[in-house]
C-alpha cells in the first residue's frame, strides 16, 4: 500500500475537487502496479495524446469530464497536435478537424497548461534541471530529459502525465530511483560518427538489440545536443529506450559509475545496416521531404537555412519546429531566407499525428530514425533514410541520389 501524505490523502478525499481526486486515483493505482512507496513531488509535466487524429471524440469527452474543476500545479506542456495551428487550410487540414483540434487545445489552456506543441519542450522553456522529478510522456523527450538532462521520470501515457500535471506528483518507482538507473548493457562504439543521422542510425541499432534496457556508449567523443536528441528518438522508438549513459559525456556518467557490476556488452562495427533497413524503399522519386523529427532547434534550423540559400527546390521540402523557435528563426531572418527556396516551415505538429492521408503522399525522405522506424507501418508511406544534406539535395534536385 502506498503511504499518503496528508495533503494527498485530502486529494482522495475530493477536497481539491473532482478532476484532483479522479488524477490522484490514477497515480495511486499505477504506483500499486509498480509498488511504488510513495509519491514524489514533481518539477513538470509534458503531455502526449493531443492529436484529434489519436484521440478522436471519445478522447475529447473523457478529457472534458476528466478536467472539468482542474487546474496545473506544476508547468506542463503539449506534445505536437495535429495541425499547424496558423496555416492549417493551406495543409488541406478539413474544417470540421481544425475545429475539434482547437476545442482540444482550448481544454489544456484552460487549465493552465502551456500551449506551445512540442516534442522539445527542454529547447523552448520546459528544461528541467539535474535530479529534478519530472512526469513526461513524449518518448524522444523522456529519454532527452534522462539521459541528457539528468532529470528523472518513467514513460509516462498522456494521461498519468495529466495527472501528474493535476496533482504536482508522480508515484516514486522505476527512473526516479537511484538503483533504476544504471546501465545493464555496454556499447562499445567502433565506428565513426559523424551526422545527426548517423546518430539515428546508431540508435535505430541499439534499440532493436537492446529493447527497453539501458545502455552505456564507450567510444562516442564527439558530439552535440542535436545529435543526442536524434540518437534518443531512435532508441525510444525502435527499443522504447527512456535512459542512455555516454562515457565522460552525460551528465550522470560525469560524475559516477553509471554501469551496474553485471552488464551485457555489444561491439558496433557498422552503422551501414540501419542505413539500409530505414530506408523502405529504392524508390527515387520523393514526394515530400520533412526534417524535424523531433522538432527542429534553431541550430539546425540555421544549419539548413545556409544549405538553402540562394537555392529553389523542386520537391515539398517541411521543416518541423516549435512555433516558438520558428519565431525565434524568424527574428534572425532564417524564415525568411528558407521561404525564399520554396520550402516551409510547419510549427506544432509532427507527420505522424496530422491527418497526412489526405496529402497522398507515397514517399517521405527525412534525417530522422523515429520516423523512419513509424511511417511505413504508421501511415504507409515508404521512406528513404539519409543525412540532412542528402535530403536538402533531394528537395532541390526532385530525386534520392544514390
Ligand atoms: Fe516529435 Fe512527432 Fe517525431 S512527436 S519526435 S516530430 S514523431
């Protein structure tokens, strides 16, 4: 049985209202699976399950009687929602869709959660700092916010990161223990990595042999907070990875043996399979070219806008980011420059929650392994896997080099 403080113990009682009393019931009953002891106080919450694609009407009305008399105690966020709020019609977005999607996100504002749609909530102002307690239900984001961060929190669903959101707690088991967070599995990394794709492709390997355990990398010496976050989405989507050490790299490995006395071990030789697994196809002909899996930092953004200049591309060329780095692009004048080639800038959503079927889409290029590893069984759409510059070369030439 779970021991209960006073207050959490007034939440079961309904003191704090309906919505505190049914989000407490639902940490209570999870910590139960996991045998939590207690519950911890947590810094934030980051919430999955916004698409009106995923949720669809009955999501809209357990969310309504859900968070009739809520209110956030802690900052919480939205993950990507399934439109780009401001240019929605020119994405041939239907207007009965738009309206579900807003009455979705007007439920979250209500309630005080931050509405900006983004799987990189630590890039725009939800970056949780070193050991803090945190519920956050994005997998790329939760492995980012472990690993790179070394904040604390388990995979959560989109609706126990609600109640967390709602109560300020989260059932004290799994990440948020000290002893649950050492790796089982050592990496010996022998190749060279260069790209943020090849970062994808390594994570893309080692999630498929690891599965959701955790791993420890020796070998990687070089490297960025874009390539960490490429590397985390892979492993989360193709292993459900929430926790990665990197000798002398991550924070928890800086300053304590972060590998348990028992571990398995792996050589990577070669990160040329993954190259050739992610990539659906041999199909040369690309209808859409998206990088921002996750969501485009600035850096890339500005990386990619250098690419472009001067440039025009032949084929749909989306770069994915949060509307408040898009903003930030836009006072630096990269938009700007990135407009000028034909591409575009999509903020708040993501490929795999817009309503994509209705662009007729056959084949995506893209840098990125999550969604490689989910388009073609997600939305049945081939991919071709390849490094920024390959997928640049691709928009602007209107075909997959080789
Ligand atoms: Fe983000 Fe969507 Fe990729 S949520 S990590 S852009 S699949």
């Amino acid at each position: 049985m779970m021991k209960l403080t006073r207050e959490e113990k007034l939440m079961l009682d309904g003191k704090f209202g309906k919505s505190v009393k049914k989000a407490i019931e639902i940490l209570i009953a999870l910590g139960k699976i996991y045998n939590a002891e207690r519950m911890v106080r947590i810094g934030s919450a980051q919430i999955s399950g916004i698409s009106y694609k995923n949720i669809g009407d009955a999501g809209i009305e357990f969310l309504e009687e859900f968070l009739s008399d809520a209110k956030v105690r802690v900052k919480a966020t939205i993950n990507p929602c399934g439109m780009d709020t401001e240019k929605w019609k020119s994405l041939k977005i239907s207007n009965k869709f738009a309206e579900k999607q807003f009455r979705i996100i007007n439920l979250f504002k209500k309630i005080g959660v931050g509405i900006d749609c983004s799987c990189t909530p630590y890039l725009i102002g939800n970056k949780p700092g070193f050991n803090e307690h945190i519920a956050w239900s994005e997998s790329s984001a939760i492995v980012y916010a472990n690993s790179v961060l070394g904040a604390r929190t388990n995979r959560e669903s989109g609706i126990s990161a609600l109640a967390a959101a709602i109560t300020g707690r989260t059932p004290m088991y799994g990440y948020h223990l000290d002893e649950n967070r050492r790796a089982n599995f050592l990496i010996n990394v022998k190749c060279k990595l260069e790209s943020i794709s090849d970062f994808a492709a390594l994570g893309y390997i080692v999630g498929n042999k690891i599965g959701n355990n955790i791993p420890y990398f020796r070998g990687i010496e070089r490297v960025d907070g874009d390539k960490l976050k490429a590397l985390g989405a892979s492993m989360a989507a193709s292993g459900a990875i929430a926790l990665y050490h990197i000798e002398n790299i991550t924070p928890e490995a800086k300053i304590k043996n972060m590998l348990r006395s028992e571990f398995r071990e792996i050589t990577i030789e070669s990160i040329d399979d993954a190259y050739i697994k992610l990539n659906s196809t041999r199909d040369r002909e690309i209808d859409l070219v998206a990088i921002g899996c996750p969501h485009l930092s600035i850096n890339e953004i500005e990386y990619i806008a250098n690419l472009l200049k001067d440039k025009k591309v032949v084929t749909k060329l989306w770069l994915m980011t949060s509307r408040k780095t898009m903003e930030l692009a836009m006072k630096r004048n990269l938009i700007e420059r990135i407009v000028r080639s034909g591409a575009e800038v999509i903020s708040d959503t993501c490929l795999l929650v817009m309503p994509i079927e209705n662009l007729k889409i056959k084949t995506i290029a893209t840098n990125s392994g999550k969604l490689s590893f989910y388009l073609p069984s997600y939305c049945n759409i081939d991919v071709r896997f390849g490094s920024i510059e390959k997928c640049i070369r691709s928009a602007l030439t209107g075909v997959w080099g080789d």
